[in-house]
C-alpha cells in the first residue's frame, strides 16, 4: 500500500462514469498524463464550494471532511475580497518596500515563540521545507537529514528525496534516514528521542553530517498521531546534541487545526529552529512561509540572497492577514477544539461498538480512525478504502492515510459544527452497516 | 560582480531615506533577515499600479520598464476580475475533476509543437524547472545537467544547484557543468553545440550520465543574448546524442515577449522535451507550467505520482486562461514586435552616439544594452549601477543583468507604448548627460 498511498484513488476503467464525466476523464489523462490521480472510485467533478459544502456540476451538494486548504469554509468572502482589492491594487514583488509583508511577517510571528524572530516567504509549503533545508545545510555545514517512516514533506527534488509517504518511485537520498512515528498504542522498546539519536548516529558513521530532523507536529502521513505531546522535545534535543537543527513542518497541523495551539509544535512545549506553513495560510491563494530563528539568516544570507517572485507578494500577503483576521474573529481555534473534541468522542463511541474500527485519534479538527481486521486487529486498507469510497457515494468527503492506508483522515474546514459532524457520523454508520 | 548579481541593490546605511521609508527598511532587516534584497540605492515604496506605471505612497509615477510578471500591464481589470469571480467560486485542487486546468492545458498545449502534448501545473518557475529536472533523471537515469555560465533557473535546491547566476554563496553541485552562452559579438571558437557536446563528454568521464540541457532561450542572466537564432538546434541535438534531454526555460522569455514568436525557442526552429513557465503566466496570479512529452509523464508517472496542491487550481486556472485571452485579444505579441524594434533601433542610435554604450541585443519587448569602459570596452558594471540608479531618479525603472553586471535589463509590461519608448529615450539621455 506504500507503493501509492490513495487506497481510494480512481482507477481508469473501473467503473462507468456518466458521458461528461468520462469525457474530462479522459481529457485529463490525454493532457495531464498519468502522474495525475483523481480522488475516489467514482471521481467528482465539483464547480462551487461554500463553507463546509462543495458542489458538483448537478448541483449535489457533499461535506467536506477533506480539504484544509479551505480552512475557513470555501470561498470565505473576506478572504476573497482582500484578494479582488489587492489584485486590482498592487501584485508585486518583495524587491520594493510594501507595508502587507512586512506587517504579515509581524503577525505570523506574533503567533511564534520569540526565539523565531525572521519569516520568509514562498508560494507552496514545498518550498518553504525545501528552503528550510537549504538554511540547515548552509548553518550546520551538515546534509543528514532524519524524517519519519511514512513522512511527506513536498514535491521538489530536495524534500521529495526525504518523502518516503511517495513510494519506491521516489527513492529517498542516501543522506535519510527514518525514524518511526511516535505512536502511542503501540509499545515502542525505544523512545522517540532515542530513535533520532540513533538515527543521527547512522548518518555520522557514514561520514554524513546530520543536519536538521524535519517532523509533521501530527504526523499525518505516518497515520495522525497527536498524543502524547511530549515526544517531540526530546527528539529536538536529540537533533541538536547531534549538531543538526528542528524543523517543524507545520502544513498540516499549523493555524489553529488542532484546537489546542495555533501550532502543533506548541503542544509539545519545545521551540523549534524553524517553523513551515503553507496549505490554510490564504485560504485557498498560494502562499506559503518559514519561521526561523535570525541567527540561521545571517549565515545564509551572508552567502546567498533568496528571492521567490510570488512569494510575500501584496496579494499574497493580503490574503493571509485575512486569513489571520477571520480565524481570531471567528474564533476558529477554539471552536475546533470544541466540535472536534466531541466529534472525536463521538467516533470514539462508534469504534467501541464496530469491531472493523479501532484507535481514534486526534486533536482538534485532525482527526484520524484505524481500520482494522475484526480477528487479526491488522490493518484493513481494503475495507478503509471501501469507507472512503462508500462515503463519497454518501455524499461525504474524506480520505486515508497512514503507511498502510488504514487511517481514515478527517481534516474539514475549521468551521465544521456539530450539525456537520451529526450528519457526518449518520453516514458513516449508514456506510458501515451496507459494508456489513 | 557574479559574488550578487545585483549591482544596483540597496545597502543600508548608504543613504538617507525619509522616515516612512527608514522605517520600513529597518522593519524588513528585522522581520525578513538579510536575505531580502531591496532594488536601487533608493529603495521604492510602491503602492499601486496599473498599465505600465508604478506609483510610490507620495503618489509618484514611475515608468515600470522592468516587470514581467505584469506582462499585461499591472492589474488589469480582465486577469483582476476572472480571479475575484473564480476565487468567489470554488478555489480546490486537481484531485477533483475540473474543466478550468483542462481548458488551460489544451489552450497551452496549442501553442506548442504537437510533440508537447502533456502539461503539468506548479505555483512558480522555480518548481516547474525542479519538476522537469525530477522527469529528466527518473526518464534518463542520469543526473548530469549542462547549463550557461551565468545561468539562473530558480530557488529550490535542486535547481540553485544550477543557477551560477546566484554567486559563490550556492554552490553549484558535482553533477553541473556551465558552458558559455552563445554571444554573437565574441569571436567563439567553439560552436555552442560543440561546447555542450564537451560539457556531456566531461560529466560521462567524470561517470555522471547526461540527463538534460537546460537553457533560457534569450539567456536573459547572462547578458541577454537573442541572437543568432541557430545556436539552439545543435545544442539540442548534442545532449540527446549524449543521452540526455534539452529543457527549454521561457520563465522569462515566453508568452510573446520576444515579439517574434510565443516561446523563446521557437525562434530557433527547435522542439525542446520540455518548457518549463511561469512569471507572466497569471500576470501576478502565483502559477507555473510544465509542458512535455508524454513519454517522459509515462516513465515518471509509473513509479511516481505528482500533487501539487495549488499548482492548476481552479484560480490559477481561470487567471491564466484570461492572461491567454487578453494576450490574443489585445494582440500584444506583434505589439511588442513592432514597439520593441523602434525601441531597439533608437537604443542602438543613442549606443553609437556614446561611448560609454556597447551592444544593444533583444527582441521584441526583452532588451539589453552592454555599458562599457569608453577606453578599453571592458565591462562597466559601475557606470551601469549609477546608469540604473539614476533611472530610477528619473523614474524610470530597470535593472542590470550579466556576470559582471554591466548589461542593463529592459523588459517592460508587453503594452508598453512607442510614447513610453520615447520618455524611456528622453530620461536615458538625460541620465546620461548628468553622469558624464
């Protein structure tokens, strides 16, 4: 299942689709070509989104449980207005002086610990971990680089080459290596940080400097593992005892998603070198960033400018401060923490009484539920895929994750409310009892 | 020079600024860190824009003759209003289907040689350029990559890695070789199809398979060399016989700047594997493209799917689609054929009158004119910072390019006028004359 971790992605020619389906179908595999996978069994083709809802050409509405990109509900009209008036304003670069990058970067690290006083800017959370990396290797001196077992980190060569979530087509760079996620309903005979330091060891016993260890604060793709929160500071001091740094990514996990702390990092208690953002930071517009302590800048920036042409630009920076406005006047932090603490509840229930669904995991609106084998207690990625797939069908989006695809991944716009998780969990039972 | 390519960047304390501006360069040193650059001596402080002019907070209008990105003018109304509609719409990825990245991909696709038949969407040039290096190797299973000595093709790892433009602070990795460009005002002794089939031969010997040539078709970071137009098929021809394949970047060149054709390589009679975009591509809209030949998508598509969460999405798509529009329906190529060859024609006149001027190259609406010692002819990268400085005094705005900085670079919004030509003219003579 590592070999492509969509267990409920479209298989072209596996099922009928109706004509105008069928033809964008094969419009995308004529023009797109086949590195280009579609959600689902049976692919939707959504025009219109609103809040928790997407819509499809027929104008069937689903909920979305998926996208965090639209953190703050599709087409939030705050955020899409401050886009339309800074495009008709101003679209340019950070090589001139302009008041909205300037005041975003205070804002974002309003939000950090004081430790990381610089923000830089790009476009894609790839590129802000693909950034990151290069500010460690130039401070350390050093290439090692430690993830986790099933990590994902982005799409340019740099982090695809510590992604091991893409399978053995992408092979990872000889400078790797893995640690397993920390997770706490398995017995783990070594601790997290032991593990990194292990792992640091490796690296240096084959004359590889170790630079940075690079952790998803939840570990999404290694199959959402919120708890316990108190792995990840001795994995920081692992990293830097060995002369490397801590990088948070915090694409998934980051702007208030698990309810407890606008960064997941927070919930650990430790202060990281650097900090990634991306996904939910403009809603939907492409921008992205990295928090670093000052002293990684001046090393960097002493041999190297950086420059992204997009990145940090006055409609980029626009649609974050929206973003950054609406999650605190709508408080969408806590009122994650509050739906999604009962929703997780509620799933928890649910999993007692359905042999199929085990561990539930989670904080805030990041949410994950194991799919297992009723005897063996082994993953189940079939029947998961199934649920994913029978939800679609139920006009319900989500999707799984995890190493072995088992994970059922609950991720919907912060503005999810307990009406949506009410009519979430009565398709998802009605989904469990037709697979029965 | 090459140490920052930048001779005409802004360096505190080096100047007096008004306190508004002081202010707002002490807050980006202290929020941003010294990897931010400022352009000019005098930085600017723009706030709005439109057409071809730029305006600073006291309400100054500069003739913008520097931006690409706004190939179309700043903000125009056609790209500022398909973004608010589709932004208001629906703003999801390419998991879902949607008829926006596919009606991109077929009108990109016309443009092209029937060979490219597959597009691929990222937010910047940058990923693109990544991209199509991670398709090279999985397509070659080589990693050497041949490029021009001052080239520059963008900020992630994998391709700062070969961007000598970006100076000793990054350097260049073991599986790069440079060749120069091909410059048609310098006796060569080599062809530039010889010099790359040499680069090709020194990677095989040093064990390093060729993978890909990756040439910006109007070699904008070393000096703007448009012509000859020959120099392109050899090239191409040489790092296929080698193995490898032959990217063609028109980040800066393509979408009708040189006048002449869509795309830089065209120029050159040339079918490149891949051309990669981005800058103009959504006139400030952050969006990007890969076209290629679906032989390569086949090859990196069977081990290896791409998702780039933003790249295609249904803005991108829409504010791309109306750059492509507007481009056809304002006929902008041809004007900036016809504004640019007046435009040159009168640059090289003023040339032959001062010494202090050496070649005038270009084509279409992307010019370069060489500032030389009036004595030896040796580069003057000095006289062409205060040259660009002194523009900007003038309001005026460029840049200057090349390895040692001394070819200033004009490349202004594709509705650039033949009036806009002339105050160009009037205000360059000027500055001249004062600096003499």
């Amino acid at each position: 299942m590592n070999r492509d971790a969509m267990p409920n992605a479209f298989r072209p020619g596996a099922v009928d689709l109706p004509p105008r389906e069928a033809d964008l179908v094969a419009r995308r595999q004529a023009l797109l070509g086949p590195a280009y996978r579609l959600f689902y069994e049976r692919p939707l083709h959504i025009v219109r989104g609103e809040g928790v809802w997407l819509y499809d050409a027929d104008g069937t509405a689903y909920l979305d449980a998926y996208n965090n990109v639209a953190s703050l509900g599709h087409c939030h009209p705050r955020v899409v207005d401050a886009v339309a008036r800074q495009a008709g304003q101003l679209a340019t670069h950070t090589r001139y002086l302009h008041e909205g990058v300037l005041e975003l970067a205070e804002r974002l690290l309003a939000t950090l610990p004081t430790e990381l006083g610089h923000a830089m800017f790009t476009c894609t959370g790839s590129e802000a971990n693909d950034l990151a990396l290069r500010l460690a290797f130039a401070a350390t001196g050093g290439t090692g680089v430690i993830v986790t077992e099933n990590a994902y980190h982005g799409v340019t060569m740099g982090v695809a080459a510590l992604s091991p979530s893409l399978g053995p087509g992408v092979p990872l760079g000889v400078h790797v290596r893995t640690v397993p996620a920390p997770d706490q309903d398995k017995g783990a005979d070594v601790t997290f940080g032991a593990a990194v330091a292990a792992a640091a060891a490796d690296l240096a016993r084959h004359g590889i400097r170790p630079a940075a260890l690079i952790l998803d604060t939840v570990f999404s793709s290694d199959g959402v593992f919120t708890h316990p929160t108190d792995t990840l500071a001795p994995a920081a001091a692992a990293i830097r005892a060995a002369g490397g740094l801590f990088i948070a990514d915090e694409v998934q996990p980051g702007f208030g998603r698990t309810g407890e702390a606008m960064w997941g990092f927070l919930r650990h208690g430790v202060v990281p070198d650097m900090v990634s953002m991306g996904k939910p930071m403009g809603n939907g517009y492409p921008v992205a960033a990295l928090a670093l302590r000052p002293e990684l800048a001046e090393r960097f920036g002493a041999g190297a400018r950086y420059f992204n042409t997009f990145g940090g630009n006055a409609v980029a920076a626009a649609a974050a401060l929206a973003v950054l406005d609406t999650l605190e006047a709508e408080g969408l932090q806590a009122h994650a923490l509050n739906v999604g603490g009962q929703f997780r509840a509620d799933l928890s229930a649910l999993s007692a009484r359905d042999p199929r669904l085990g561990a539930v995991r989670g904080a805030g609106l990041f949410l994950g539920v194991e799919v297992l084998e009723p005897e063996s207690r082994a993953p189940d990625a079939r029947m998961a895929a199934r649920i994913v797939n029978g939800l679609r069908e139920a006009r319900v989006l989500i999707s799984a994750t995890g190493p072995h695809g088992h994970v059922l991944k609950i991720r919907p716009p912060l503005v999810f409310s307990d009406a949506n998780a009410a009519f979430f969990l009565e398709r998802f039972e009605s989904v469990l009892a037709a697979l029965r």
